[in-house]
C-alpha cells in the first residue's frame, strides 16, 4: 500500500510541477548542450587538480553526483576551486576523505584540524576529514548560460545559511525540487 502511495504522490507532484521544469530548462539551456563530454575518473582526474590548486592555480571542475542538490546539479553545474588559507563553515570544499576518493561538499562544523562535511542534497551521514585533506574551496559556482556566481556573494551565502537550517525539511524540500527539474 505505501508504494502505491508513494507512486502517486511521484506522478501528482510531477504534474503539478511541469511548467517550473520548462521555465527552468529554458533558464539554463545553451548552444551546445549537445556537446559530447569527456568524462575522467575521479581517482585520476583530481589528483591532477589537487596538485594544481596546492601550486597557487584555480581550477574549474565539473559536478558530478546529486549531493549537493539544490545549489549544484549532477553534468549541469561547474565550481571554481581556488586555494584556501582558512576555511569557515558554510564553505562548500573538495576533500579527499579516503584515499581516492573525493567529495565535494559543504563544512558543517570545525573541530581544530578536523572538518565534518556534508552534502547540501544529503539529508544524513557526514564525513570526516582533516584540513590537509581539502584540496580546494569553491570560489565560484558557474551555470551553463555563462553565469558566474561568487561564493562570497551575501545573498547566495543567506541562500546556504537557511538551507542548512531547513535540515529537518530538507527531505520534503529535496522531493519538490528533484520533480521541478
């Protein structure tokens, strides 16, 4: 019985969120979405990147993976990472919190060198990790159309503040975003 619930709170939630999917389509589509994509994988791939912000660089990546829904989406978002000098909670960071195996996402609490991260579309579960581990904090989060926000900017920043508020929410929230894309 719950299934059949949940089946059609999916397809009322679907129909009733149809017209903000296209607006939203519209909102971030561009000329070349059609581009064929070259995909690295990640133990390969950031490693190099590490390196590169470690020497002073700034680097753009690509978002992969749904955990930091709803301020970045899976292939459609990219973030500029830059070298960091001191990390605050509330910035989102690339950490290594295994060897390998690396996530991008935002400090929820500092405990002298050690970090607890968590992902903004994650409604439990956190990571540990020390500060020699982050490799990179998000300087700049890129859409599609060319915009580029930085994350310094106050409104984006009250945007994270509420949102890590809204944590017992979140799930219901996740639920009405993930069917209005």
């Amino acid at each position: 019985m719950t299934e059949t619930l949940k089946a059609i709170a999916n397809r009322v939630a679907h129909m009733l969120m149809a017209p903000f999917r296209r607006h939203k389509r519209k909102r971030y589509a561009t000329a070349d979405d059609n581009t064929p994509r070259l995909e690295l994988p990640n133990d390969k791939f950031l490693p190099l990147v590490r390196e590169a912000v470690a020497g002073g660089e700034k680097a753009v990546i690509s978002v992969k993976g749904f955990s930091m829904r709803p301020f970045l989406e899976h292939l459609r978002d990219k973030v500029e990472l830059a070298p960091w000098t001191q990390l605050h909670v509330g910035d989102a960071v690339l950490a290594e919190i295994a060897p390998g195996h690396y996530v991008l996402h935002r400090i929820i609490a500092i405990d002298g060198q050690h970090l607890t991260l968590m992902g903004d579309g994650n409604i439990r579960g956190t990571e540990r990790c020390r500060m020699a581990d982050v490799c990179g904090v998000v300087d700049a989060y890129i859409r599609p159309n060319g915009h580029v926000m930085l994350a310094s900017d106050p409104k984006l920043q009250r945007r994270i503040r509420l949102w890590r508020r809204l944590l017992p929410l979140r799930r219901y929230l996740l639920f009405i975003y993930k069917h209005s894309i």
